[in-house]
C-alpha cells in the first residue's frame, strides 16, 4: 500500500465499478450470444459468421477509440445507437442499419450482461456499511456501455441501497478522464468533489480523472488481469491499495473530518481565514444574481423551497445527460443518407434520425428517473407516476438538418408539478449546450448572463412567423406584419429552430425573437433558459387562457435580452393574438 499525506477521511467516495466494486472476466460464448439475438432481429438477413465477425470487430475498434480518448480533456461517450451502427453494423446495407438501429439500447444492454462474468471484490460490503454508519456518502462513476447492466447487478446483490447515486458514462454522455463526470458525480451525491475521494482501477481513466476533477484524493485500486494500456499517463496516485478491504482498513485509520491532527493544526494555524463555499465543481465563470426581468417567474421563485431548488438542479443535469447522449449520433448524422418523411405536407418533414434521437432521450430520461412523464415530438406522451415531466424535441430544426444546414439542435424541457424548472438544448454541430435550473442558466457549464440588447434600429430578430400555418389564418395580414417587423429591425432572421434561437437571445448573439404556431416541446427548455439568463420570455397567447395554464402551453412567445424595448414587435404579437 502506497500513501501521499492524506490527513483525514473524506466527505464522500465516488467508485469505479468494474475492478472497484467488482472483478470481471470475459465469458467465452458472449459473441456468439450477441450475434444470435441480432440474427433473429434482422430476420436471418445476414450469416450468422458475417455478424459474429462484425461483433468482435466492433469491440476491438470501439476499444481502440476509448484508449485514444484517455488522453483528452473533453471524452463523448459513445451513444448506444452510435456504438451499433458505427462500430458493429458499419458496412451493413442501409435498410438493416434502420431496422437494427431500433433496438440499439437492447443490444448494448446485452452485451454488456453477456460478455463479462461478475464477483464482488474482498472486503466491499463491509466498506460500504462502514461508510453508512460514519456517514460518509458513496456513489458510483464509471464508464459503461450500459449502465443499467451495472444498476441490475448492484440491485441483485442488495448493494443499490448503499449508493446516493449511480452515474454511468452512457447515460451522462461523457466518459472519463473528463473531469466533468466527476463533478456530476460530486453533484449528485451532495458533497463537494475537493471533499471527496476517487477510487478507479485505471491511471490514464481513473486517477487522472480524479486529478484533473480536483478530487481530494485519486485512488488506485489496479485491478487483477488489467489489460496493459498502449501509452503511458504521467500521473501518481494519492493512493494505492489492493481492494475494498485495504480501503477500509485505511479509511478506519484516518481521523474523521474536522477532527485535529498536528498536519491540519499546523496547517489551520498559519492559513489565513475565508468564507467561500466549496462547490462541486470549478467556478467557471462569475456567478450572478437572480434575473430580474422575467416578471412572469418572480412570484414562482420566492416560493421555491430549497428542496424544490435542489430538484431543479438535478433535474437539469439529468436533461444535460440525455442530450449529450445524442450529440455522436446526430453529427455522425448529419449530411448523410437518410430517408425522409412528411408528416402534415412538405413543409413538415421527419426523418429516422429523429425517431432513434427521441428512444436515446428517452431511454437516457427514464433510466435517470423511472417515474416521470414524457411528453415527445415523435412518440408522443409516455405517462408516469411521479411529479417530473420531460418535453422532446430530438431534432428542432428537422429541415435544416435535412438540407445539411448546420443550426438544429436536440432539446429537453423539464416540469415539476407542471412548472417549467429545467432544461437543457444541445447544439451539436457547435459543441454548445445550454442548460438552466431554477437558479442560473450555463452555456458548457459556464454561468450564462445575456448581455444588453441594442435598440430596434440596430438590433437582430430572429424569427419562423409567418410559417405556413400562419399564412393559413392570417392570409395577407400576415405578410404586412412581416414587413412591419423588416422594416423595424436591422436585420430579421429566419434560422428554423425555435428552441436554438431561445438559445442565442440569452447567449446575447441575437437581439430578440418572435415564435408562433409552436409546440411545448420546442420552447421549454428555451425559455427557461432565456428567463434564468436574465432575458424576458412572454408567452404569446391565441385568445384568452385558461386560468392556470401553464406558460410553455401557449402556442407563440416573445423574447428578448436585458434592456430591450421593441414596441412595434409588441404590436406585431398583439396582431396575431387578437386574429386567433
């Protein structure tokens, strides 16, 4: 056992699972196991030799490619879908991509149960009671091709109980060494991550992470038959023990937090006091106060209970999870071959890609909270128990993305008791995500504030009105309130994607903008985070709403940044109201 002055137990302990909580060994038979069930899907449309080949060729290259990514800072995980079609069915015809890219999430599950055999480590039971009754809290983090095949396992072995969370990097979307996941973990199970300890089995994915994370202290516990990495990590642990049994060994011979030892009086007594709270994560930009211009939200926030708060915040990672899920598969996507549908004429268009993005969100959704509701573009309501609702847009911006224009984005609003507290819009082409909780809106886990808009006469709307459906209702009315709106601004956008236009009034990258004929889904996400960036966001009503409806019902809205005064873009939403 190797130790680097460590003074006192940590707050909380985040695991790896593989080689931490458990060893594994390969099951001899796992390929061929696969490779039947996906012969009997596809109906027996390939050889059962072609698609065991396929399946061992796949693992071998998707290993090669998560060593590569143990080198940069930011790690995408693999998406289930992206994991199939890209690594095992890559040079399938495309009509056996479609129909094998439907049970992406299935297959990857099977493989990860079938392919390795599972024992508890020494000593793991006893290190999680002791942590329970010292009040240390545990969570999992770790990389996974499937992280349910890990949540069953813990289920089935009455180990689940101990964890305040599981965070595995298929349903987070990112992958270690990204310090990122770490501080996701850290978050979830409520301490600090400078509080807490990191235990992996790996240098170049474990205690690298948990160095790069801030981590109290990085772990390493080298698993038995560890596969040799292809390059080296000029990386040193904190401290290295064989398995959970020496762990707690240790952790039983280190004062408990706060108590004094001559390190820590030695080292209390010369530091100079401060009052700063530690955080979960790094501050990457300099937190602000509530917004103040959203008059609409006022009277909800003074009312939240910091339970309430608390649940945003998790909420918001949770929709943060899922649309990262996507973000390899919809740029793998994008400007490819794909098969295009019309839903209510031309103008109305859905392709494959959204139906696979919006089963990855769900699926990612439903395995972070079991019990909620899904309201989706492409599958519709999927009713749950509990007070959570999840709104779908997987592609906003479907035509663009069609077209091979580069402004789409998948988006994913959260309600809790029917109130909009949550969301998160991911722009892959650009690697932005946009998210806010019921404190703040972020722009890639930077606090997002929206800068002040310019006046009319030099500002930017962004705008889809008049959509065809509009011209439907207002016929020529419609085109004078469009020439209204040119006339008034200096320039007038049409980008195709209601939800990412929400996205770039509160990043400041456009003045204003103007939506109708729009569905929940759309708008949010959006406009919570254009309201906890410290923008305006109206709804835009077709008549009079029923008291209580809740504001992402209306089919319209209004947004601008700080500042802004736009009386003829008023004018313009008071025409459209009143002629509905």
């Amino acid at each position: 056992m190797a130790m680097n002055s460590i003074v006192q137990r940590p707050r909380g302990i985040l695991l790896d699972f593989g080689g931490v909580i458990v060893s594994t060994r390969k099951r001899e038979t796992w390929v061929q196991e696969v490779a039947a069930e996906i012969s009997q899907l596809i109906d027996g449309a390939l050889p059962l030799e072609r698609i065991e080949a396929d399946v061992r060729a796949g693992e071998t290259a998707a290993k090669l490619v998560r060593n590569a990514l143990a080198r940069p800072a930011r790690a995408p995980e693999f998406t289930h879908t992206g994991y199939i079609l890209d690594f095992v069915a890559a040079e399938w015809p495309e009509h056996l991509r479609r129909q094998i890219a439907e049970h992406a999430s299935h297959l990857c599950y099977l493989t990860g149960l079938r392919s390795e055999e599972r024992e508890m480590r020494r000593g793991t039971r006893e290190l999680l009671e002791w942590c329970r009754a010292e009040g240390i809290a545990v969570g999992i983090a770790s990389n996974a091709l499937s992280g349910r095949v890990h949540r069953e396992w813990n289920r089935d072995h009455g180990l689940s109980g101990f964890f305040r969370a599981e965070v595995y990097s298929d349903e987070a979307g990112i992958r270690k060494p990204d310090a990122r996941f770490l501080w996701r973990a850290a978050e979830a199970i409520g301490v600090p991550i400078s509080q807490c300890w990191y235990v992996g089995d790996h240098l170049d994915r474990d205690v690298l992470c948990g160095k790069r994370a801030g981590a109290a202290s990085a772990v390493l516990m080298p698993a038995p038959n560890a596969e040799k990495r292809p390059f080296a990590t000029e990386v040193e642990p904190d401290l290295t023990v064989a398995d959970p049994a020496e762990l707690l060994s240790v952790l039983q011979g280190l004062p408990a937090r706060g108590a004094k030892t001559a390190a820590t009086s030695a080292a209390t007594s010369s530091a100079p006091e401060t009052s700063a709270p530690e955080t979960s994560a790094p501050e990457t930009a300099t937190q602000v106060a509530a917004p103040t211009s959203a008059a609409t939200i006022s009277k909800t926030r003074t009312a939240e209970t910091a339970e309430r708060v608390a649940a945003a915040r998790q909420l918001r990672r949770q929709a943060e999870n899922a649309v990262l899920r996507v973000e390899e598969y919809l740029r793998g996507a994008f400007r490819g071959n794909m098969h295009v549908e019309y839903k209510e004429g031309v103008h109305d268009q859905v392709t494959e890609h959204d139906r696979a993005s919006e089963k990855i969100l769900i699926d990612a959704l439903l395995a972070q909270c079991p019990t909620a509701s899904i309201i989706g573009e492409e599958y519709g309501m999927i009713e749950g128990s509990g007070p959570v609702t999840f709104y779908l847009d997987p592609i906003d911006g479907t035509s663009n993305f069609v077209q091979g224009i580069a402004f789409f984005c998948a988006s994913v609003g959260v309600a809790y008791d029917g109130e909009i507290c949550a969301g998160a819009i991911l722009d892959p082409m650009a690697r932005n995500l946009f998210s806010a909780d019921s404190e703040a809106a972020y722009l890639n886990d930077a606090v997002l504030r929206t800068p002040q808009a310019l006046p009319a006469g030099r500002a930017t709307l962004i705008t889809g009105y008049p959509t065809v459906k509009d011209l439907k209702i207002d016929g020529e009315a419609a085109l004078q309130r469009q020439a209204q709106l040119i006339q008034n601004f200096s320039s007038v956008r049409r980008v195709g994607s209601g939800a990412l236009s929400l996205c770039h009034v509160a990043a400041g990258w456009t003045d204003s903008a103007l939506g109708a004929s729009v569905n929940a889904w759309d708008i949010a996400a959006g406009m919570q985070i254009v309201r906890m960036a410290g923008g305006t966001y109206q709804p835009l009503w077709y008549g009079e709403p029923e008291p209580g409806t809740a504001d992402q019902d209306a089919l319209g809205y209004l947004a601008w940044g700080p500042g802004g005064n736009y009386p003829v873009l008023e004018q313009v939403a008071a025409q459209i109201r009143a002629a509905r």
